[in-house]
C-alpha cells in the first residue's frame, strides 16, 4: 500500500526522544521550551505555545480571542470538522464562508458579502477562521483588512500549512491575524506523533493560553491574588484544561523542525511530478496563487463528476491509499441539527463530490509517485 500520508523518522528524531526518556523530564521540562523556541523563530512570530493537538490550540485560541456563548464563529465547511468543533466548545454559534472553487480555500468575496450581511443584521462574528487547505495559504491580507473593517478577530488554522510562505513571510508570521495553529499529526509536514502550537505577535495571548493549557494555574508572584505562602504555592486563575504536550513529543518536533525545509521542497517537487504527468487528463487541482509557496500537505484533484466513488475503490484495490478531504462539516448530523442543509455552500458540495486526495509525503519516491499516476490514468484516461 502506498499510503496517502506518512511520518518521515530519522536516526536522529529517535535519538533525540531517547535522550527525553534518560533525561529527569518527560513532561513540564525544557524541552518544550526549545519546541516552541524552534517554531516560533522559523515562522517569524514573538511567541509560540505548545499543547496537546491542533484542536486543542484552536480551542485555546478560541477562548483568548473572546469566544464564549452568544457569540460567532465563522470557518469553512471544507475542514476537518476540529475548525469548527473550536467554537463550540466555547459556547459559541458556528457558521460557515463557502470556498473559492479554485484555491478550495476561503472564498473573500464570499466573506466579505457576508459580513455585509451580517453588519445589517446586527450579528457579526467575533473570531473568523480561515483555513489554510492542503497547505496553500489563504488571502490573509484581505481577510486581515476585513477584519479591522468589521472588527473582527482571525485565527488562522494553519494545520496543513507550516513550511508554506505567503507574500515572501512564513505562514505563522501573524502579519494579517491574531493567531495561527498548526497541527503535528504524523501525516503533517513536521509531526510530534500528537501534538499542535500556537503561534502570535500578542505577550497577553501568549500568557493565557499557557495557562489554560495547564489547568488554568500559574506560579508567576506578579499575577497571583493572594499571599504566597510556600514553595509548594500556586493559584488557579482560570477555568483550565491538561493541554500540555509532553516532553517526548516536543523533542520530536524539535528535530523535526531541523528538516522542515526538506520536507517541504521535497512535497513540492512531488507536486510538480503530479502536475507534469496530470496534464492531459480529465482532472483538475487546487491552484497556488501567486504570491503563495504552498507546504503541499495534501495533493487534491477534482474527478469528472460521478466518478471519484469509482475511481477511489480501483485505486485502493490497487494498494494505493487515496483518501478523501473533506466531508463538508455543515453536512454531518451535528450540525444538520443547528439547521444547516445541502445547497447552503454550494461551492464546498460541489468540490467534496469530485474530490480526491492522492497520496503525497517526503518519503515517497518518483516510481512512487509514477505508480499512482498510471493507476489514475488507467481508470480515467487521458485526453
């Protein structure tokens, strides 16, 4: 089977989670420091947070960017449904921004229509999350003008998208947002096993999410209430969680972090590969504007119509483990419940009715790559 996405896991990664192991800290210790140290300074932003998943620093981020119940948060329907599951667990109410058809990326014009909308209506969101798919960035300057004009506040989530650039910055710089996320699942650019980071420009920020991310508890004497009495002192300041990553993890991503440039020239190179030999099929792909460098998590084309049911079972008799992203999120039973119903997004239906993920990760080779697109062309021929 090739895969749709794998871990890439060197000699010195197990080298570095076995120094965590002999060390005297598997949790709470230096090594999360340096994590956050490592892709705070590769994206160019003041402060980076590690937690326990991508979701988990969606929903922390959620929670400091003033998400609560009675308040709005808008995603796209083309994510994992974690975009919008955030802001529900804030209490918050969810809607949704249709795609671009061509970038499968948050359409602006959609947005700002929206909020145009909104604005008469009185009912304007708190915290707009546009999403970075498959690792190409969104119109962040857009959004980010956006967002001073009707006052809102933007959480990138930039799960797919650590390595990826946007007009020359690294995606995560928070040039045109309050925060970003990203998400270190093994089928990510840079993986910890589990595990997410926030990044921001804001030291308030910063200082909240650290502690909500440890039950809400400081040790800081500036920021307690009460009298310290004791070495063993601490104070709960907030309603906290346990979002902490662990040592372990972070010592990973850490040395993973020192090949993220690898691993992104190589997912690009695989890309090109693709887009050489789809050339001539009846297909199309997610298109890079100009001015983006994509991380190119995922590759994703656009089948005839009718056809993606088909091809994706002759592709996985085939051993080639093609996948699908994503089940639009305002069609699962959850949030049908909320009222949301087909033909509300159309441009999202009708990209997640011919969409098809092959498979794309830095270990895979060229006669990898080969493999898929003679399997592909065998089941949808070539112009």
């Amino acid at each position: 089977m090739i895969p749709y996405g794998h871990q890439w896991i060197s000699e010195e990664d197990i080298a570095a989670v076995e120094a965590v192991l002999r060390s005297d800290f598997l949790t709470q210790g230096p090594a999360i420091e340096r994590f956050e140290a490592a892709v705070a300074e590769y994206c160019g932003a003041a402060h980076a947070v590690a937690v326990s998943s991508g979701t988990a620093a969606l929903h922390l981020a959620g929670l400091a960017l003033g998400l609560e119940s009675g308040r709005l948060h808008w995603t796209v329907p083309n994510t994992f449904v974690a975009s919008a599951n955030c802001g529900r667990y804030a209490g918050a109410d969810v809607n949704f921004v249709d795609i671009d058809p061509n970038t499968y990326n948050m359409s602006v014009e959609a947005l700002a229509e929206k909020l145009e909308r909104a604005e008469r209506a009185g009912r304007l969101p708190t915290v707009v999350v546009p999403v970075h798919f498959g690792g190409v960035s969104c119109d962040m300057a857009a959004i980010g003008e956006l967002s001073r004009r009707y006052r809102f506040r933007v959480i990138e989530d930039a799960s797919h998208a650590i390595g990826g650039r946007y007009e020359g910055a690294p995606i995560g710089s928070c040039a045109h947002s309050d925060v970003a996320v990203f998400s270190f699942h093994p089928v990510k650019v840079v993986t910890t096993g589990e595990g997410g980071v926030l990044v921001t420009n804001s030291a308030e920020i910063a200082e909240y999410v650290r502690a909500l991310r440890t039950h809400g508890i400081t040790r800081d004497l500036a920021r307690m209430r009460g009298v310290r009495t004791g070495g063993w002192y601490y104070e709960q300041l907030y309603l906290g969680y346990n979002y902490r990553m662990t040592d372990i993890q972070a010592a990973l991503g850490a040395s993973q972090m020192t090949r993220i440039d690898e691993f992104v020239e190589r997912r690009n190179e695989i890309a090109a590969r693709y887009i050489a030999a789809l050339d001539g099929m009846p297909v199309r792909w997610q298109q890079v504007p100009e001015g983006v460098d994509s991380a190119y998590h995922l590759f994703v084309i656009e089948l005839e119509q009718h056809r993606r049911a088909t091809v994706y079972n002759a592709m996985r008799e085939a051993g080639i483990g093609v996948n699908v992203h994503y089940i639009p999120v305002h069609l699962q039973p959850y949030y049908i419940d909320f009222g949301f119903a087909m033909g509300m997004f159309p441009n999202a239906e009708a990209y997640y009715e011919r969409a098809l993920t092959l498979p794309l990760y830095p270990a895979m080779t060229d006669a990898d790559v080969d493999t898929v697109v003679a399997a592909l062309a065998g089941e949808v021929g070539v112009m």
